[in-house]
C-alpha cells in the first residue's frame, strides 16, 4: 500500500471515529438535558445570567440607568420591571410595567412591542397575586397572553412564571385559556402547550423549565 492511500485511510478512520463520538455525545445530551444547561452555564457568563436572578436584576437595573431617552428607557423597562417582582420590590416593579405598557402604544409597530404588553402584565398580576387579588391577576394573567408576540415570544415562547403561582393555587381555567392564547403567536410550542394543558387538566403543575426565565 502506497504511503498516500495509507495516510488517506488514517484519514478516514479519524473522520468516521469523530462523527461516532459526535452522534453519541448528541444522544446522551439529548437523554439529559440537564447536561446541555451545566454546560452552557459553564462555558457562557451570558447565558449563565439568565438562570441567576441576582444577576438578571442588577443587569436589567444597569441597563435601564445606561438608557438614554425615551425609547432605549422602553426597551429597558420590560426586564426591569419583571426583576423587581423576584427582588421583593413592588413599588419599583409596578412603576417601571406602567410606565411601559403607557408608553407601549408610541412603539406598536416596534419589535419590542408584544414583550412590553407581555412582561408588563405579568408583572402587574403577579404584583395582584401578592396583593391577594386573585381576579386582577387572572385578567393581566389573559392580557399577557394577547400580545401580537414578538420575535422573541415567537421563537421561544411565553413567560409561564404568573401562570405557575397560579396553578400552585389551584387556578386552572385562566391558565388554560394563557394557553390557548400563546398558542396563537408560540407556532412552534404547539405540542408543549398541548403537554402542559393535558397536565393541568390532570391537576398538576407542569416543568416549565426555562419558560419560568424566558
């Protein structure tokens, strides 16, 4: 055997060897998705914040003191006001999801503009449900879910954090209909609602993963 067909052939095995080690990494990540996360959350300070909420909150804090002018304080807002729900500040929380859903009507053709009447809402009624007002939360809970969607909203879906307290107090028909209306603009979750609206019928509280961060 020639040296070049030798070396052609070590070729070869090395590029079949990395494929095989390439698909059985795939599968096992897919068997423990867990994994994908420790990993990402390892490798990626970005992302990482995502899952850190004293981190999400100082981030979003910063961004909103950094904005200059009307429009860059909008886009700031969302984030802004849903951190200050989990920090345990209401009052910054429901100034910050006013003054964006008033705003949001000046930016209705903006990208951003279904997750201002997304966030803004749920963080109203998450604020309701820890007021004790159950009906109020329910009815931000469903105008949540009526937004146009978003780029964002669209490709990874809905926030399920108010949806989940709900649900944790037995609250199933509004979540339900939450839903149903996510479904409308979330195409692509389609089976995963379905999933979740199979469990809650059942009378249980789904995993909803990374939905509780998005």
């Amino acid at each position: 055997m020639s040296k070049s067909l030798r070396i052609l052939g070590l070729l070869l095995l090395g590029f079949v060897v990395g494929v095989a080690c390439t698909l059985g990494l795939l599968a096992y990540l897919l068997r423990n998705p867990e994994s994908i996360k420790r990993m990402v959350l390892g490798v990626n300070p970005e992302i990482s914040t995502a899952f850190d909420p004293k981190r999400r909150l100082a981030k979003a804090d910063a961004e909103l003191a950094a904005s200059s002018g009307e429009y860059s304080r909008w886009l700031a807002l969302g984030d802004a006001a849903m951190m200050n729900v989990e920090a345990g500040s209401p009052d910054k929380a429901r100034s910050y999801a006013e003054e964006l859903l008033r705003l949001a009507p000046k930016y209705s053709k903006d990208w951003n503009f279904g997750n201002a009447l997304h966030k803004g809402n749920l963080t109203l009624g998450r604020l309701a449900l820890r007021a004790g007002d159950m009906e109020s939360a329910k009815r931000y809970l469903l105008e949540a879910g009526r937004t146009p969607g978003s780029p964002q909203l669209n490709s990874f879906g809905p926030n399920m954090t108010l949806a989940k307290e709900l649900l944790e107090k037995s609250e199933r028909t509004a979540v339900l209909e939450y839903f149903g209306l996510c479904g409308k603009f979330w195409k692509m979750g389609g089976d995963k609602l379905r999933e979740w609206g199979a469990l809650v019928k059942d009378g249980l509280v789904p995993d909803f993963g990374a939905n509780l961060v998005y």
